[in-house]
C-alpha cells in the first residue's frame, strides 16, 4: 500500500487555501475543488522596493545581533519607554508671542504638515482669515485674506513649535495657550484653548466677529482666571493620572473628554476657592468648564505631545512620533528621521453627520489632535469608550476592535493606560512603521469632520485611516539612512 | 421497510438528554448512550405549592383576559410605567426631626426590614451605639448599649419612614438628611450623607469620638452649604440625567459613583459660587466631594426610593418595589401587597477582602443600597461599569452577564438608561417575583462587605444574591391574596 503522496491526495476530496490574486481559484473551483480565498497581497503597496526595505529593516537580522532590524528593535524600545515614563503636567497659561515665542512677529501655526496659503483648505483658510482678523492685521475679510496670500504672514505647523492645536489648528500671537511639561524628559508642549460656541470656533474654521469676541473672551476671563488655579496648585496638575482614570470613566481623551473635562473641572473649581479671585470671572470659567465636554481635549492634546516630543530623536528608531493633518495631506513623523515629514493624502472619515450634511460637503481629514492616537489613546484605547460610538458611528464591538487591531502595528501596551473592557490590558502604544506596513494596517483615528467651505463649522464626526504612503515613504527614508550603520 | 418508529430509534447510536435528578443518567450510561445532563430543577424550591401558585400567577390564563396572569402582566406594565416616568430631583438638605419627621423622639432607622435589637447584627449594633453617642442620649458605649436594650430607643426600618439607609443605614433625629422628590408622581425619599473617613464610619458600624465629630460636621458645614446650593439652583437639581450619563461614564451608581458624583460637583461648584457663601466653608464641602468617589450614593439611594415609592401599592402587581438588608435577613416588598415584608436569611457576599480579612470575618449582606438594583441600577446595569469587577471582583464578562442575566427576571428595560457595552439596550428594570421562581434566578446584588463585629468597618466587597425564600412567600401571599379577585 506505498501509495504516493501526490496521488493519495487528488483521490480524496480537494480543497485549497488560495491567497492574494483571486483568479488562481478559477482554475480550483472548476475542478470542484473547495476553495478558500485569502485577502492577502504583499507587504508594501504592491512596490517591491518597500518590501525588500521591510525585510532589511525587520526580517533580516544577523545571529550576532548587530542587523538593522535588532538596531531599530532596540531603538523603539528606548523610545517607547520614554512615552510610557512620562510625566505631562499642566505647569502654566502662557501668551503666545509675549511669552513663549517672542521672535513670533506675524507669523500663524497651524494644524498638519507645512502647507502654503494657495494649497490650504477652506476650513483652514477660513481660520487663517478669522485669526487675522482676531489680530486686527486686517478689519475686513477680503483684507485678511490679501494679506494672508501676500506672503507678509508666514505659517508653519504647530508641531515644529512644540505645540498642537484641534481641526485648523490655527495659532495667533495673541492667543493663551495651555503649557503642559513632561516633568520626566522636561519637554513642554503648547495648545490653545478650546473655544466655546460650536460651529462658530476658528478650530472649525469660522471667522467674523462672533468668533474673534470668543477668542478675545479667551484671552480676558479664561486665561486669566486658569493662569490663577493652575498657579495655586503646587506644583501643576499631573494629567496622567487623570487621562488613565478618565479611559475607566469611558473617555478616549481624544473625542471624548466627558470624564477628563469634569476632573479638571474639581481641580479647578478646588484651587479658584481659595485666593481671592473675582467671583464673576470664577463663575464664567466654570461655567465653560461644565457646558464644554471637551474641553480636557486641549490638555490632552498638549499632553500628548509634551510625551511624544520627548521620544522623538532616538537614533534608528522607526516610531511615529508625530501623525498630524492639514485638511489636505496627512504627515507623520519617525523618532530616528529628525523632523522630516512623510506625506500622504488625507481621506474623508467615515462616520456620522449632522442633520443635512453627507460626505459630500466633508473636508479631508484635519487637525493635530491625532497626537492622541500616536501616544496610543483616541481610537487606539476606544475600547474604553463604548459611548463614543454615538457620536463618530460604528457599534461598540467597533471599538473594542480598534483597540485590538491597533495591538498589531504599535510597539507595545502601556500599563499605565487600562482598557476595562478588554480585561484591563494596556492600550496599544508605539506606531512602529514597520509593523503598519508589514500588517497592511493603517493607524485608526477618530475625529470631528468639518465643511470643506470656510466659515460653516463642524459636520460630523467618524473614523478614519493615516495613508499607507506616508509609512512606505519614511520607512525608504530609514533603510537609506541607516543602513550604512549596520 | 415500515420500522416501527422506537426500534429505528434504538438501532442507531443513542444520545439523551436528562433533566433534574442526575441518577437517571447511570442506566443510560452503562447501555452506551451519550447523556447530556442538564442541571434544571422544578420551578419553586422544590416546593409543590409553590409551583401551583406559579402556575396559577402565571400560566393559568384564561382566553378572555380575565385570569390572575393577565391581572398581574396588566398591573406590572402600570408599576414598570411609574418607574420609567419618574423624575426624581434633589430639592432640599432637611433635618430629620426638626424639619421632616416631628414626632420622630428616640427613633433610630436602620436598613433592611424590621429587627430588634436582640437580633441585630454586629455592625448594626455598633452604629446603633454610635448614634446613641452621637445624639448624646448616653455618654460612654456601655451606657449606650444598655439604653438601645431598655426598650426606650424605638427602632424602624428607614423604608417605612420613606427613606434609605447605606450599609447599617442608621438615621438618628439630628441628622440632616438629602431629600429627594419625584416630580412626576409627589414622591418624597431621604437619605443620610455618606460620611468621610473610610471604615471609621456610622454606616459601617464604627463609634465614638471620631465619628460622631465627622456626624457633627456634616451637620455644621456640608448641610448647610448644599442646602445654600440646592436652593441656588431653580427648582432642584434632576437626577435622572446625572444617573444616565453615569451609566456612560462607567459608574453603576451603587458601588461606583465616580462620574455621577463629579457631576454633582459641577453643579453644586457653580451653585456655591453665585451668593456669598463664606469660602472656608464651600471648599470644605467641595473638598469632601471630590475626595469620596462615593458621594453620589446618597442621591442615587434616594432617587430610587422617590422612583419605586411611586410604583408601590398598585393592585395586583408582583413587581418588587424594595430589596433591603439588615445584615441577619433579605426583606422585599412586592408593590400589590401592601407594607408587608417578605423575609429570607441573608448571604456572605462573595468577593474581594482587603488585605488580612476574609469571608470568616464577614457579614452577612447588609443596607437599603440594594434599592438602586430594585430600580435597575447597579448590579442590574453593571454592564455598564466593567472597572468596578476591581472593586468586587469578577471579570469585565460577569458584569456584561449579571445585567444579560437579570432582562429574565425583571418586566421590562429602561429606555432612559441604556448600557453602552450592550449596544444601549436599556437596563433591566422591575424584578417580578414569578419571572425569579420561574427562572430559578435570584437577583444580583454588589455591595460593600462589612466586619461581622461592631466598630470595624468596611474590608470588602463583593456580590450576593437575595434569597429565593423571599420570592416564594411573596408569591403565595400575592396568589392568596387576589386568587378570590380572578
């Protein structure tokens, strides 16, 4: 009975595991053949060179240790590290250009990679023209929006300034800003403060005088009377304790802050009894506190990047330090590339809208507050917000597979951020650019999605990926910079 | 081929399924078959008379609608009704004698159904002696002790006097008190403040100097500066949306109450801010508040009591409107059967000890907190808080299933309080006796655990289910009371 193996095989029943390119079933199939067909296509966008720069940067590892693969291996575990050491604080409110960038002059952040005014969305220019009126550089807006295009008012983004700011992102030199230290690593990071008013806020890209008096309002009473409380409590306010208890409160600090904004709000409320504030001032600031949920998001936000700034520059390292967008380009950056930006296009999230809007009048995807994902909260802990899923769409077992799925392309889990509902397992932290390639998987965000016109506001909230290409890219940029190491 | 049909049946291999005794599996065994025991026992502990009754409340309804089933179903879906409709408001912080029962005297209320002071568990003994100390009735333990023995001190449960106790659940005349009243239907409920200081508490059994200063203290500064709060805020604060954001903020509102109780921080804050209160004061208060996680206890208690008082006393039903301990024995009350209660011994809970304690040195379950499970809270929405399993144990998968489980025992789900993790199904609301015997479910009950001796306090906590005793009564009760009626 030494039948061989070929032929024992085609006389019983046949089935087969096809994976990739669907055509090869055809053949199978007609042939009566049971088929199971895989999704799979190879890593690195179908562009062999990635994946021969994949396998140099993962797979091809020396038995002495010393390839490019174990050199980042061993430089994300020192970059990741320092995100799940970090202390981030809120130590201050400070003035934009008086006191924390004094050669600031006419000059405008904004969220995302560097764009220029011709390239820059409607949102975007619409908070460009908002802030300029904001600072009396113009009175009208066709005035401000000369100005804007005449190369007199420079922009960069907030990241290369050390700070962040939600949606637009717009940064003007009068603005207050939260100014969170890591204590740890000693980096700080900046963000303005969100602004009440909903779809009328420069975030979204409103602007008229509604919107500058908010802004003004901001500077007069907010500012001012936060600058109090934090300065009362000694020694700042540490934020990740209230971020880590916040994700057991069902918040992902990132589009929910429902849970963080109250315990900010105790703090405060705590710290403004005692000096001798002024009462009005008090009650209005509080008052803001308790009708913005969101408000913790700017703390948050300025948090996050307080600790990823502090694991930026780690030699070979192949972490996403920064994930940011401008309403047209997504940009990351990687911990061992300097302050390069890798671009790639912005999607249109997914999610839900308001009464009367679709994706059609949705700009792309914006704002710096996917700093929250890239230190391994917003969607990457959504399992601990299954509330969420009301306001960006999608169902509750939606967010536990973030959570899960996110696990695949980060470095590692951090202890000090608990999901509840998945057993209490860390949230997934440390985008490792190899792993989003080599999985096929881009990183998930959440956010709020604004009109594609300036000037109309907020229009939804959903979900939404970072382009493959912008990992493709940095990870070419790695292997040529660092493989003459090896 | 006409096989008749049981010799077919026994030619092929056999397979059966068992019900109840397990002893009818052996002979079936040792033939070969394949038994699948099921572990199922005849509704009604075992107990024939309550299996008819069963039938009769449930199954014996006649085509034209007339039966006692249908009578019952028809006077649950009123009960339920009241329940889904209430809106219970904190309106007031009133003393118990002086301003709500004048002719309190030498009261004491104590949780749970009826008991004496022969009777009475450790802990309750203990708070008993501390609130002798505490009204200055006696001025040393033993002197206290023997007074609570002499037939002077009268004692009532709170839930005869429209109020709810935590834990020993003591409420002595001095006491200021949190009132609460359901808009909808005029119900009023009180209930004591959760007092600071861990296991040195009344409600924990613990006495002397020290608790009797933190009673006075609540007295002298956190009364009257929420009194001055709640009268700030125009026509009460609502409770109802505190508890349902809670729900989607992690809390159970019976042993979790953290976002609930930063919610009543919020408002309280910026009620306290507007007149001119003396500042000492108002951070003590806010001090207290965001110190005990716990808080909100009192107010969701209460809330409860306003909510199930108002379905209580409808004709016919067998909802139950109260599920109270008093540390030796379960009581409900059933809403068609009038003040009677319905007693079973109650169990050690099972769960997590704090270091050095065991369930050795524990007490039987205890407290009138059980109200918020009677009213679909807590134990019943747990599936909402899966960080609370830290705090009594278990996994994030028994919270999902303790509020799966409790939809087969109760009438209905609350549209007004939906769990997030469960694709917002509404909670399970409105125990009814037949569902529980039928089912052979007890319902769930978390809890805080206290020391079996007096003055020792809180060293666990855990769940517990009430026992079925209670049910069974009650039903034979119910059935006899309106069988003439049918």
């Amino acid at each position: 009975m030494n039948t061989p193996r070929a032929s024992g095989l085609l006389a019983s029943e046949l089935a087969a595991v096809t994976l990739g390119v669907s055509g090869l079933d055809t053949g199978l199939q007609r042939n009566g053949a049971t088929v199971l067909h895989l999704d799979w296509q190879p890593p690195g966008n179908d562009d062999p060179g990635v994946a021969w720069d994949l396998a140099r940067a993962t797979h091809d590892r020396s038995t002495d240790g010393k390839s490019l693969g174990f050199a980042i291996d061993r430089a994300n575990a020192e970059a990741v590290g320092r995100v799940l050491q970090a202390e981030p604080t809120w130590v201050d409110v400070a003035l934009a250009a008086r006191e924390i960038w004094p050669a600031m002059g006419r000059t405008l952040l904004h969220a995302g990679p560097p764009i220029s005014w011709a390239e820059m969305c409607g949102p975007m220019r619409g908070a460009i023209i908002g802030a300029i009126l904001y600072e009396n550089w113009a009175t009208t807006a066709d005035e401000a929006k000369k100005l804007a295009g005449s190369g007199e008012v420079r922009f960069a983004p907030c990241h290369e300034w050390g700070a962040v700011g939600p949606m637009c992102g717009i940064i003007s030199p009068s603005m207050p800003l939260v100014v969170v230290e890591n204590r740890v690593h000693g980096t700080r990071a900046f963000a303005p403060f969100m602004e009440a008013g909903g779809a009328r806020t420069l975030r979204f890209g409103a602007f008229g005088d509604d919107v500058s008096s908010g802004l003004k309002w901001i500077e007069r009473v907010l500012a001012p009377t936060l600058k109090t409380a934090v300065t009362a409590m000694d020694g700042g306010l540490p934020l990740k304790p209230i971020m880590a208890q916040a994700l057991h409160m069902s918040d992902d600090v990132h589009n929910r802050n429902t849970a963080a904004t109250l315990m900010l709000l105790r703090y405060v409320a705590e710290a403004l009894i005692r000096p001798g504030m002024r009462k009005d001032l008090v009650a209005e600031t509080l008052g803001t506190l308790r009708s913005d949920d969101m408000f913790f998001l700017s703390f948050s936000m300025a948090a996050c990047k307080a600790t990823m700034d502090a694991a930026h520059g780690v030699r070979f390292s192949s972490m996403v330090t920064a994930m940011a967008r401008n309403g047209v380009n997504v940009g990351i950056r990687v911990s061992g590339l300097d302050n390069e930006w890798f671009i790639g296009r912005a999607d249109v999230p997914v999610g839900l809208y308001l009464p009367g809007f679709s994706e059609k009048q949705a700009n792309p995807d914006i704002g710096d507050s996917a700093i929250t994902e890239t230190s391994g909260l917003g969607a990457f802990a959504m399992a601990a917000a299954p509330a969420m899923v009301q306001f960006v769409g999608g169902t509750p077992q939606d967010a536990l597979r973030y959570s899960r799925e996110m696990a695949r392309v980060t470095i590692t889990r951090n202890p000090g951020f608990t999901l509840p509902a998945l057993d209490f397992v860390g949230s997934p932290v440390g985008i490792d650019i190899r792993k989003v390639i080599d999985e096929g998987m881009r990183p998930v965000i959440n956010t709020a999605i604004a009109h594609k016109e300036p000037g109309m506001g907020i229009i939804g909230a959903g979900i939404v990926q970072a382009p493959m290409q912008c990992f493709t890219t940095a990870l070419q940029t790695l292997v040529a910079k660092y493989a003459a190491f090896e």
